[in-house]
C-alpha cells in the first residue's frame, strides 16, 4: 500500500476532532494520548496491492478504493 500525509500535529486544527474519533473507535486507548511519543497519521491510499494466494491478487488506488480489481498474469507490471 502507497499513502502519503505527514503526522498529524497537535497544533493541526482538525487533531480534536480526529482524537475524537478515534476515541469513539478504540476508547481503551485513551491512556495513549498520555505518551510523548503518540502520533497519529492521516493516511490517504495512491494505490494498493493485495495478494490473498495463488491466483488471487488484487488492485486498488485511490479514485475507487473499494473497487479491487483481480490481477491477471497479463496485468503483472501495471
């Protein structure tokens, strides 16, 4: 998988509302955000490779990233 975005920084006008949610998802790790070293990342896919076993790998990008297209042998490069 291929995603760009720098961290996320504390001074970011949308870092409340992105610790919100991710709160509201995962509330055990509230204790987390006590940490120093806590980073959260924003993370938008370019592309993506999925291999699930023989014959069945898949792609992704961004324009469309729940439409997986099935990787023939002739696609293998693109």
């Amino acid at each position: 998988m291929r995603c760009c975005k720098p961290v996320l920084r504390l001074s970011a006008a949308d870092y409340a509302e992105v610790k919100e949610r991710y709160l509201a998802r995962f509330p055990q790790s509230a204790m987390m955000f006590g940490f120093a070293d806590l980073a959260l990342w924003e993370l938008r896919l370019q592309d993506a490779h999925l291999v699930l076993g023989f014959a069945q790998a898949y792609l992704s990008n961004a324009t469309a990233p729940l439409a997986w297209l099935h990787q023939r042998p002739e696609q293998k490069g693109n």
